[in-house]
C-alpha cells in the first residue's frame, strides 16, 4: 500500500500508547505526550518534519489519515470517548495548553473530512460551535 504521508509514523507511534491514552481520556484527562500522536495537528511555519514528526503538513494529509481504517478509526473512538464527557469543559480534560492542541486538531480534521458529524459535534459540545481561527488562516493560505 502507497504510504504518501508517511502516516505509518503515526501508527507506529500509537501503537504501544493509544490504549492508555483511550483509557486517560474515558477517566476524563489527557497527557500532554499523547497530545501529537492522538490529535496531530496543522505544521507551523516554522515546524519541519524532524523539529515536529507528528506534524500533518496539508489537508490532503489530514483527509489521508482519518481514511486510514486504524488511524481515522482512532481518532473517532477518541472524539466519540470526548462527547461522553460533555458534562466537563476542555479545560478541565486538557489544560489550557492541550485544549488549544485539540481545537486546532479537530479543526484541522473537521475541514479534511466533507461529512463528519462526529468532529463537528464536538465543536459545539466544547468550543461554542467555533473552530480555530489560527488552523483555518493556515490551511488558506495553503490553498
């Protein structure tokens, strides 16, 4: 199978991590280590492949990823595990630093994908229906 993003990276990453993470995230938390591997954000411009490997650098990559069965299907356990704990804020699961990581993530995610009701939800759930600013000034000036 062609791997153009090299999204086995992200994969092999998760592989020996994503089962604690799923299970800090059903207890209502979140480590700051898993926060690259389980929500990947957009590159900055100043992030290169090596400075930030977990990076997803456009949103064909991102659109790549969640139409990988082990990768998208993770990514939609973990925001599906985030609706069920909509009786906390962001903050309280994340951080103040991590919550930025996530907003940009599923911002990212929510405009790679064309139908995604999940990623949007959640939008509404947390973020008061909005999405991030920073990602979506990024992701036009790609264009």
């Amino acid at each position: 199978m062609d791997d153009q993003y090299n999204l086995q990276r992200f994969a092999n990453a998760q592989d020996s991590v994503y089962g604690d993470a799923l299970a800090m995230l059903r207890r209502g938390m979140m480590c700051t280590p898993y926060m690259e591997l389980i929500f990947p954000r957009l590159a900055t411009g100043r992030s290169d492949t090596e400075a930030d490997p977990y990076a997803i650098t456009s949103r064909d990559e991102a659109g790549a990823y969640l139409q990988s069965p082990i990768l998208g299907g993770r990514y939609r356990e973990c925001v599906g595990t985030l609706q069920r704990l909509s009786n906390v804020s962001a903050r309280a699961v994340f951080g103040d630093e991590d919550t930025k990581k996530l907003h940009a993530s599923l911002t990212l995610f929510s405009e790679a994908s064309n139908d995604e009701f999940l990623l949007e939800t959640i939008f509404d759930v947390w973020f008061d229906g909005e999405i991030d600013e920073g990602t979506m000034r990024k992701l036009y000036s790609m264009s």
